[in-house]
C-alpha cells in the first residue's frame, strides 16, 4: 500500500474539510454495519466450514494490527463497529509505517505465541511464511462471497491450497504523467520503453524536471520494481512452479541495463536511489518529475489541492509500460488473517468480514483511493465518474505477476534489492550483478 509496502496508504492530509467530514464518515460506516447485517452481536458460526478451516469460536473484545498510516479510514468504520458491539470492541494496534518494521514486530509475538493481536493486516507476500508457521489460521471459503473477489487477490490469500486469510485491498503498479506537460506538446502517454526514455530524457530537461522516478532504495520497492521491468521484458525471477531461478537471462539483463541506463543517462535523478513510495510520490506532486512508477493511493493524494502539490488536475494514470508495449505490473495489496492465539476468534471473523464488505471497501476507497478486491466496483458508473483510473487499474491487477510463494520471502526480496541498488549506483556490472544474484536465490530457494 504504502512506505516501504505495497498495498499500504499514507496517511492522508487533514484540511479542516476533513475533519469536519469524520462525524459524516462515522454515521456512513455505522450504515455499512446494517447494510451487512452485522449489526448487534453477531458472529460467523464455523458451520459450512471446509475441512481445511479450523473451527473458529470464542466472542469478545479484540484488537486490529495494522499500519499507523490506515489510520485516517480505519478509525471511522471501527467507531461504528464498537457502538454496535458494546461487549465486541475492536483496539486498533498501529504499526509501524515501514513494511519491514511491521513484519518484524508481528513476527516477534507471534513466535512468542502472545495474543496480543487478533486479527492482523499483512502484507500479500507474508501468507506462506505466517500460514506454515501456523501462526494465522484456516478460514472457511464459505465465509466470504471469494467468487465476487479479483481472482487474483484471492490467489494472495491461500496457501497449499487453503485459504488462510481474507483479501481486504488490492494493488497494482501505475504510471502517473503529467498530462498537461504531455498535451502541450502533442504525445501521448509511453507504451514502451523506448517511449519512457525518449520523453523523460528530451521534454522533462525543458520544463526543469527529472524524466522517471520509482522506488529505488534498497528495500521491497525496489525489488518489485525490478521484478516489473524483468516481467515487461518477458522475463522471470522464478520459474512458474517457483523450483528454479530465472533471474540470469537475457529478458532480465535487458530490463536491469534499462534501468540502470536511466541513471547514468540522467533522466532517472540520482536522488531516487534513496526514494520509497512517499518520497517518490512527493517528488512528483512538487512537479520535480515527469513520470512517476507507484501504486493506486497516490491518485488520492495527488488529486488532493494543498501545500506543495502542483500536479492536482494536472496528471494521468496509465499502465506500466514494457520492452515492446504494455508493460506488466507486481500484484500488491493487504490480506486480513487471525492469529491462531487469538481468544475471540469467532469476532475477529466478524469483524473481518464487516470490513472486507462491499460498503466498507467503497467506503475505504472513496476515503483514501485503496483499490477494492470487489471486482463489480471496477465497473460501477458512480466510483469511475469519481476515480476515472478505474478501468486502468482493473487491467493492471488482472495482469499483474503475484510473488513468490515462499516462506523466506523476506531474505529472497533482500538478496534482490540489495543486489539491484549496487548494480543502479554504478558499483557492479549489470552481468555481475545477475550471475551474483542469481548464486544467492539459489541458495534461498534450496532452504525454502
């Protein structure tokens, strides 16, 4: 969304518009909970559920982990939810902003088997480790209408073929534009490569701008942008059955000498080498650049007027572009699981489900522009009328490439971002950087 994760929002501006607007937002998420029937004290019963599913009983108070930057769309709809359910309550736990801080402290209690938490926000690439640890636990198909999902959202949330946690947002890659600095000048948005380059090294220099910023500090953004030029290059870092590491090919040394030729060229600024998704997207809303790689939240944050923003009504969203055409993006997005040391996990279902329904997804994407995992919003007249890059967006997710599923998925995206950053600050050869690479995900993928 989104510091270092993708799926995950910033926290939003406060004007004093918002903060007039809470008490609205809080009667709106108290409708949800009729619209859903979960007013009273209702909870899912484990009858109908699959084999796979744990019985999952016991109602009370719980707690909700999440990012501290959920905060502004969380809150209202949790409100609604604890004036509804006296003896139910819900305490948000906020986390950490950084991806990588969160995984360390929700790891840390869960290996301490502390019941701190009940039902947790995690990242897409943690439901292999979390489930195989059996730290989250199996929940019933028939819990959710997961027919009514993005297919492959639903993909994130299961492992060996049980699902182990519900899909809350989606993601995928953008390219943001300058649409006004674009139609000045009779182009259209890049479609290849050749396109991006082209325009980010001759049109941005004339308007005083960088060319082409995304996430390239050493970190999970990087890896997924790396991951997205080598799958828009027809590459692979991972055969499809994940057995094998394809990182060392031609599709792949084309993609990282296209980034790393970006830098030397100068139409890429040496400044995004330390840039995650926030410093990007603020680097693009003070108009320092004229192509931007991020996820869906910044339309939301950028269409906002305010303080150093200078692109509100100024950009277009498109697909990343590729090698030859349209490009491919990472799938990213949040899943809700509950922890299998939770004492009140009948609630937490509970609650999972009041805020992965139809109304509570508009909701968070009307609030902070998160992309839903109801595949019938990406259609509604309504919401496109508001988020115009809706249609766009869909076409990403659906053709978007997930990750791995591996249960040392952190020490794998380690070995690339690390690698990668070198190779993009000019330290070793694009060649080097692959043979090397390719050494150490071997090594992962055998311990795996």
């Amino acid at each position: 969304m989104p510091g270092s994760s993708p799926g995950r929002a910033p926290a939003r501006r406060r004007g004093a518009g918002e903060r007039a607007g809470r008490g609205l937002a809080a009667v709106c998420a108290a409708a949800i909970l009729a619209a859903i029937g979960l007013t009273g004290c209702a909870v899912i019963s484990p009858a109908g559920a699959t084999s796979s599913a744990s019985a999952i009983s016991g109602t009370g108070p719980i707690t909700f982990a999440t990012g501290q930057v959920a905060s502004g769309y969380v809150r209202p709809l949790i409100s609604a939810w604890n004036a509804a359910h006296p003896e139910q309550k819900v305490t948000p736990i906020y986390l950490p902003d950084d991806a990588d801080d969160q995984y360390a402290q929700l790891v840390t209690n869960l290996q301490a088997h502390s019941s701190v938490y009940d039902v947790m926000s995690l990242d897409v690439t943690w439901t292999a480790e979390f489930a195989s640890s059996d730290w989250i636990t199996p929940i019933s198909t028939r819990a959710v209408p997961l027919g009514q999902f993005l297919r492959p959202a639903v993909d994130t949330a299961t492992y060996q073929g049980h699902l182990f946690a519900i899909p809350f947002t989606s993601n995928a890659g953008l390219l943001y534009y300058r649409k006004d600095i674009l139609d000045a000048n009779g182009d259209s948005p890049p479609r290849t490569w050749a396109q991006l380059a082209h325009l980010a090294a001759t049109l941005a220099p004339r308007y005083h701008m960088g060319g082409y910023g995304g996430q390239f500090q050493a970190y999970e953004g990087l890896t997924v942008n790396f991951a997205e030029a080598v799958q828009s290059a027809g590459g692979s870092l991972l055969s499809p059955g994940g057995s094998a590491v394809t990182v060392d090919s031609p599709q792949a040394r084309q993609a990282l000498e296209f980034l790393v030729g970006g830098f030397r060229a100068g139409w890429i600024p040496q400044a995004a080498l330390g840039w995650n998704e926030e410093a990007s997207r603020r680097a693009f809303e003070a108009g320092h650049l004229l192509f931007l790689r991020n996820w869906p939240y910044v339309y939301g944050e950028a269409s906002q007027p305010g303080p150093g923003n200078v692109v509100a009504g100024k950009f277009g969203v498109t697909t990343l572009p590729g090698l030859h055409g349209p490009g491919s993006s990472t799938l990213g997005g949040a899943n809700l699981a509950i922890s299998a040391y939770s004492q009140h996990q009948g609630t937490a279902l509970a609650f999972i489900r009041y805020l992965t329904s139809q109304a509570s997804e508009r909701f968070i994407l009307e609030r902070s522009a998160l992309p839903p995992v109801w595949t019938s919003m990406y259609s509604q007249p309504a919401l496109i009328q508001r988020f115009p890059f809706l249609p766009v967006l869909k076409q990403a997710i659906l053709t978007a490439r997930p990750r791995p599923l591996l249960v040392d998925y952190s020490q794998f995206s380690l070995a690339i971002s690390s690698a990668v950053h070198q190779a993009l600050a000019q330290q070793q050869s694009v060649s080097a950087t692959l043979s090397q690479l390719s050494a150490e995900l071997r090594q992962i993928i055998r311990s795996d």
